[in-house]
C-alpha cells in the first residue's frame, strides 16, 4: 500500500483579480489550492498547519472515509476546529474509489477560497471503461468576492439578512474575459487537433449550481461524483456546487479557424437575487506550422439554457446512471429498513431579544429540515458519540418526518418559522435507508444541492410537484440509478435516494449551497458500531483537535 504525504500550510496572501487586490487564506499561498494526486487503494496523509487567525477544517468531499470519520472534516461534526498555530494530519486510505474529487474549508465560509482538486486514478494496470485520453485537465470553478467572506456571512448572520452575492464565478481561480479587467485572468485549454481530453471538472462555488458549454463542441460525461457513468453526450453540463463531472471533450480533427469560448454561469429559481454573470475560459487549437501565428481568429460562444431553466435541469439529472456492469456493479439496495421524508427549504426564525432584524416582518432568513434548523453544537459529535456523553450536546430524536402536511409545490403553510436543534438520527450498523427529499417551495421554489458525508447514494426517483408514496416508489430505478455524493432537490419537486449505513461515524448531510448551510440546511446521521472487528470506529488519532 502506497501512502502519500502532504503538507498544507493555511496562510494569507494576496491575490489581485477584478482589479483589486485582496488578502485570502490559501493553502501555501496557492490559489486554488494544490492538486492531491493518488490513486485507488492509496493512504494519505495530510499535515495541516493552521498559520492564520481564523479556526480552520478541511473536508476532503465524496471520499467515503470508511472507518475514518474523524479525519473527515466537518467542524463539530466530526472534529473540533484546528486553532491558530496548531496542527492536524488527516489520515485516510481512499478505498473503492477513483475519479474527480475535491477537497475544501469546511467551516463557516473559509472554503470561497480554501478549495482544491482530489485525483483518484484508477488501481496500477487497470484501465478507464472509456478510451484512454490525451490529457486530463481539472477545472474547478469557484466564486469570487471583492469584499471579506467572512464579513460577508457574519454580518448576514447577525442581522438575518442574505449574504451580499459574489462579483464573480472562475474557473481554476480565473474570472475570464467577460469581467472588468481580467482578460488576462483566462483559464486557456490548447489542444491538438484529432486528440480527446478529460476535464475533470469540479463546482466548488459556495452559492450556485452552473451550466457549463463549450462552443461547436460536444462533451462526452463519462463519470460524476467519482462514479462511472453510462457515457451520455451534450451540449450542455449541469453541476451543482459539491458535485464533480468529468466529461471527454474530442478535438475537431483540423485546426478550426476560430477558437471557442468555454462558458458557466448560474442555474438558479429561488427568490434571492444572484451572481447573474459568466465566467470564461477559451479553447484553442495548435495550428499547423505554416499558419499564420498573428492572425486573430474569431471567437465562437455557446449557447446556455435560460437561467431558470428546471426542465433541463430535471431531464439532465435524470439523464445520469450508473455503468452497472459485472466489474462496476451498482449495489442498490434492495430492501429498506429505515424510510424518511424530508422536507428542505427556508423558512424564517424569530429575532433575537433587543435586536431589529432584516428578515421579513423583523424575523430571520433560515432554513431546515422537516421544519428543524441545525444548531451547531460546540463540541463534536463524533466526540460526544465515540465516548458516550452526548447528552447536553446533540439528541437522536431527529423527525422521520416534517411536523406538518401541506401542498409542498403551491401555498405556504401561514406559519413558516422554523424550530432549532442539534438533532440526529441514529442508525444501525448496515440499516438500509431511503430518504425522499421534498423541496417546500416556502419563500421560493428552489434547488437544493443535497450532500452526503460518508457515503455514496444511489438516486433511484425524482419529479416535479408532490411526492406520491402510493405511485412514486412504483417507478424507482434499482437497477442503474446513479451513484454520488450530492444531488439537487429539484425545484418544486422531490428526489429520492438509498444508501447502506455500513460506516460507523457521525454523518453530516447538508445544502451544499454555503448560505443554507449556515441557516440551518444540515443535520446529521450517527451510524453505531456494527458487531464485528471490521464493523467499529477505531478511537481518535491523539493529535486530534480539542475545542
Ligand atoms: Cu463539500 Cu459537507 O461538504
């Protein structure tokens, strides 16, 4: 077994993008941050080193961390955070797994700019289920503030306003030609004519799920969230912040005459105002040694769906399934021990005593599951768990089901307040779950990007309006549903999901949209251990960070 070391160092630095320069928190003052590299089977070590003022976590997104919760990340979830001047190393074997990944900040909003690409290459000698590319290139795209993050959220958070939107999207950090002074802030891909590319393409944007095109090219998507998929071709990629795609893009086989813009912008329904702006890159071709080198070639642009386009957004979705073959099977649970129905959305939590609040009518934005806002507890649960004193930190009486029946689709119940509470639900070692999510549509319909720690899920329905439980499950998909991390609730609508609790550990779940996170979207899931040797949570590396 292979094990690599690496070596993060969070400190400041500046970087200047949209004509103003701006101290970040970086990871050895790389924006974005370096490239973790290993492959299938490999153990990793990464030392973390926390250089600046604030508190920080990694989380490294979509590795399944069997039986190493507590190097997953999530702060009070499974670790108390790193403080100034301390250090931790996450130590994890990826197993099972190979794809495109992404680690990031898992603490308040720190992960705008803490966020980097995780390469799992397949196992020595075994090869991809699609042709072996020329060259793979990651492509992360992220979200770029003038102002202060963290400012930014606290300030929201105190007031109960939303958080100001950002000034930009990029791609590897780069806005693109479309923004104010950043034409030389371009992501370039040159490639040579004939040959096939992987991008790798990663949505660490902490708001906005995006649609994606390359003019006059067609993509191939051949996996998402690590998993390999039925290869489907498009013009068009939906991703969704915490989801990954890596898509075959074939060069034309004669240098073009032109070059070709590469484009991303917002899928967005909900009420809120949005960064309605595009970031982009460029595709070029080498040209043939007798070309002329200065002449400028014409750029061609893509077409995007509207920005509220949720039929593509649903048929795209739908589109993704498994590859099911003998050597990459989809294991898809078959019967179900533990059913959930989840409502997700906003809502609104009263204002505290003595303060005037921006929500509507002196209230809060927030938000919830089944009617429950996460309240962070202070220290983690994977700590109050693993030495049995949770009580006064969380409880287990997490709902199966939302406090309230209504139209899920068309109008509000007239009471929309939220309640808060650390609260979890505890499974069994190997309990078979189904959750069906429901997007309540309260203050707005809305696509909430659902992420799983720990796990893989299987998305095996999903559909516009109210979820039917004596038509819908009829028509689940068991036999190649997709397999991922995160999957977006559709707006109006419902997704349904299975996985099999076979990691012990203290199991966050949330909106990977950063802004319902902090207001409430996220609970949490205890898996206890199973009976056999292989089934327990070994104790905590010593290094573990106290709070
Ligand atoms: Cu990518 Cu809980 O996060």
């Amino acid at each position: 077994r292979v094990t690599r070391h690496y070596k993060f160092n969070i400190e400041m630095k500046n970087v200047r993008r949209l004509c103003q320069t701006k101290s970040i928190v970086t990871v050895n003052g790389q924006f974005p941050g370096p490239r973790i590299i290993a492959r299938e089977g490999d153990r990793l070590l990464i030392k973390v080193v926390n250089h600046v003022k604030y508190n920080v976590t990694l989380h490294w997104h979509g590795v399944r961390q069997l039986r190493s919760g507590w190097a997953d990340g999530p702060a009070y979830i499974t670790q108390c955070p790193i403080q100034t001047g301390q250090s931790y190393v996450y130590n994890f074997t990826v197993t099972g797994q190979r794809g495109t990944l992404f680690w990031h900040a898992h603490i308040s909003w720190l992960r705008a700019t803490l966020y980097g690409p995780i390469v799992i290459l397949p196992k020595r000698h075994a090869s991809y289920p699609f042709p072996q590319p020329f060259k793979e290139v990651p492509m992360i795209f992220g979200e770029w503030w003038k102002a202060d993050t963290e400012k930014i959220i606290n300030q929201a958070l105190q007031t109960g306003a939303a958080p100001n939107i950002s000034d930009a999207f990029t791609i590897n950090g780069l806005p693109g030609p479309l923004y104010n002074c950043s034409a030389k802030d371009t992501f370039k891909l040159k490639v040579k004519p004939g040959k096939t590319y992987l991008l790798r393409m990663i949505n660490a944007a902490l708001n906005d799920e995006l649609f994606f095109s390359i003019a006059n090219h067609t993509l191939t998507v051949v996996e998402t969230d690590a998993v390999y998929v039925k290869p489907i071709k498009t013009k068009v990629v939906l991703i969704t912040p915490g989801q990954t795609t890596n898509v075959l893009l074939k060069a034309k086989h004669k240098s073009p005459n032109a070059s070709f813009l590469i484009a991303a912008r917002p899928y967005a329904t909900g009420p809120a105002s949005f960064d309605n702006t595009t970031t982009a890159g460029v595709l070029e071709y080498e040209q043939p040694n007798n070309a002329n080198k200065n002449k400028k070639l014409p750029l061609l642009k893509p077409a995007l769906p509207k920005f509220n386009d949720t039929n593509f957004a649903m048929q795209f979705s739908k589109k993704i399934r498994s590859l099911a073959t003998a050597k990459f099977p989809a294991k898809v649970p078959r019967k179900v021990d533990r059913r959930f129905f989840f409502t997700v959305g906003l809502g609104l939590s009263p204002c505290p005593q003595n303060q005037t609040c921006q929500g509507p009518n002196n209230t809060m934005l927030a938000a919830s599951i089944n009617n429950v806002s996460f309240a962070q507890p202070n220290i983690a649960l994977l700590q109050a768990h693993f030495f049995n004193k949770s009580k006064g930190v969380y409880t287990t009486d997490f709902p199966a089901n939302p406090p309230f029946k209504f139209n899920y689709t068309g109008t509000p119940p007239s009471n929309i307040m939220v309640s808060s509470g650390t609260r979890a639900v505890a499974l069994p070692f190997n309990a078979s779950v189904e959750v069906v999510m429901q997007d309540t549509s309260i203050i707005g319909a809305e696509s909430h990007p659902l992420h799983l720690h720990g796990f893989n899920f299987f998305v095996v329905g999903q559909g516009f309006g109210n979820f039917d439980p004596s038509k819908d499950p009829a028509k689940f998909n068991l036999v190649d549903p997709a397999e991922r991390n995160t999957v977006g609730v559709p707006s109006g609508g419902w997704v349904a999901i299975r996985f099999l609790a076979d990691n012990p550990g203290a199991w966050f779940m949330h909106c990977h949209l950063e802004v319902h996170t902090s207001w409430g979207l996220k609970m949490a899931w205890i898996v206890n251990d199973g009976k056999g040797p292989k089934q327990k949570l070994p104790p905590p590396p010593s290094d573990l960070p106290k709070c």
